[in-house]
C-alpha cells in the first residue's frame, strides 16, 4: 500500500494583544469613580432630606447658636473696642458647641433607627459614606452660620460680612466635621458618646480653632495679610491631614 500523505496544516502564529488605549483606561476610571460619588450623594440627600421632614437637628443647633449669642452678649457688657476684640472668639464658641450637638445628633439618629448598620451592611465604599456624612454636616454648620451672622451683626453691631472672614469660616468648619465625623462614627456605639465626643474632639480640634480665632481676629482688625496668612496656611494644612487621615482609618473605625 502507498503511504498516504496528510495535507499540511499551518499554524498562524496569534496576534499580540492589544494594549488598552487611553480612552478605555479613561472609561474605567470614570466606572470605578461614578458608583463612589453616587453613593455619596446618596448619604447627602438622604441627610438632607430626612432633616427637610423633621427639622430637628438643624432646629436644636440654631436654638443652641443663638442661645449661647445672647448669653455672651448680657455678661459681656463691654466697649465697643472690646467687644472687636472678643467677637472671633464668641463666633468660634458659637460654632464649636452648636457643630458639637449637631454631629452627635446626626451619628446618634442613624443608630437609633438602625440606619447605621444598613450603610454599613451596602456594597459601596465606606469612604463615600463618610465623605457624604461629612458633607451633610458641613451643609448644616454653614446654614447655622448664615443665620448667626446677621443676628450677632446685629446684636453687637458689628459687620461680619467680611470676604476673608467667611472665607475663615468656611475653611475652619471643613476641617471641623472632617475631624467630628470620624470621632462621632467612633464613640456612636458607646453609651456615653454625648461625653466622649467633646472629650475626644476639643483637645484634636484645638489647633483648629487657634488658627480660626486669630485669623477671624486678623480680618475683623483690619492686620496686614502677612499677619494672617501663617495662620490660614495652617488651617489649609490641618484640612487637608486629617481629611486624609479620615479617608484612610474611617474603614477600620466603623468595623470596630
């Protein structure tokens, strides 16, 4: 018999693969940041719109504010000079105590209606439900702000309406609630988290409402920009350490 002779077969060598273009990197950037930041608005309108139907929280803070504006105002019976001098430090008094209320108050309500664990429990980043608690609370600080400045304007007859002012106060309730909201995150499972937040937050947030203070102080005395500018340079310094340090612990603090 002749041997039978098989066709040849050829095989072609595989193309290299393709490396990814930049729009496709780009396109998974955007997927993977796109459920990040719709979580977050998530947490921010659910605040928000929990608070728009109860008023309670943003209610106790301004009742607080203006409370604690009227007590200094009846003891502080002083000059007009005087009273220059100790505004920065009444308005940081203000804020302090009435942000202190309002970020117990918000970690306590999602705990107290089981809402907590619910966040916890959802497959999304648990940074986008700092950042979003964070920003809810600075929502309603700034909003306790805008109502507290006319009324001590007007109490103390003192203009208030200061670019650089505001500016400080924006500036120092960022880094106010970046600082409070992991701290209230952290003693919300205590018994005793009314005490343990001022406790654990006034002594971190102390370089905070220095700088605040005497950069308010500078711009309500008209100081040169050289005067203040070391002291919002610390203020940018201290927003941005902790909020990295917020965004990089606040996984471990609500698994504790």
């Amino acid at each position: 018999m002749e041997p039978v002779s098989l066709p040849e077969v050829r095989v072609e060598p595989e193309p290299p693969a393709e490396r990814p273009s930049a729009g496709l990197s780009t396109r998974r950037q955007n997927n993977s940041v796109t459920p990040f930041l719709r979580a977050m608005s998530a947490v921010i309108w659910k605040d928000l719109a929990a608070e728009w139907r109860s008023r309670e929280l943003l209610t106790a803070m301004l009742v607080f504010a203006l409370l604690v504006i009227l007590i200094f105002n009846f003891a502080l019976e002083l000059d007009a000079q005087a009273r220059a001098t100790v505004t920065s430090g009444v308005l940081w008094v203000t804020f302090t105590f009435a942000g202190t209320l309002g970020l117990n108050r918000s970690m306590a309500v999602e705990k107290d209606r089981g809402c907590l664990d619910g966040l916890l429990l959802a497959p999304v980043d648990r940074t986008a439900i700092y950042f979003g608690k964070a920003l809810s609370n600075l929502v309603f600080m700034l909003l306790v702000a805008a109502i507290v400045l006319p009324v001590y304007s007007l109490v103390y007859n003192t203009n208030l309406f200061l670019p650089g002012l505001l500016g400080v106060i924006v500036l120092g309730s960022l880094g106010y609630v970046a600082v409070g909201t992991l701290l209230s995150a952290m003693t919300v499972q205590a018994r005793t988290r009314d005490i343990l937040l001022p406790i654990l937050l006034f002594p971190v947030v102390l370089p905070l409402l220095v700088s605040a203070v005497k950069a308010s102080t500078g711009f309500l005395q008209a100081q040169p920009m050289d005067l203040i500018m070391p002291w919002i340079n610390l203020l940018v310094v201290y927003d941005v350490i902790f909020t990295a340090v917020a965004f990089m612990v606040f996984d471990y603090v609500v698994e504790e």
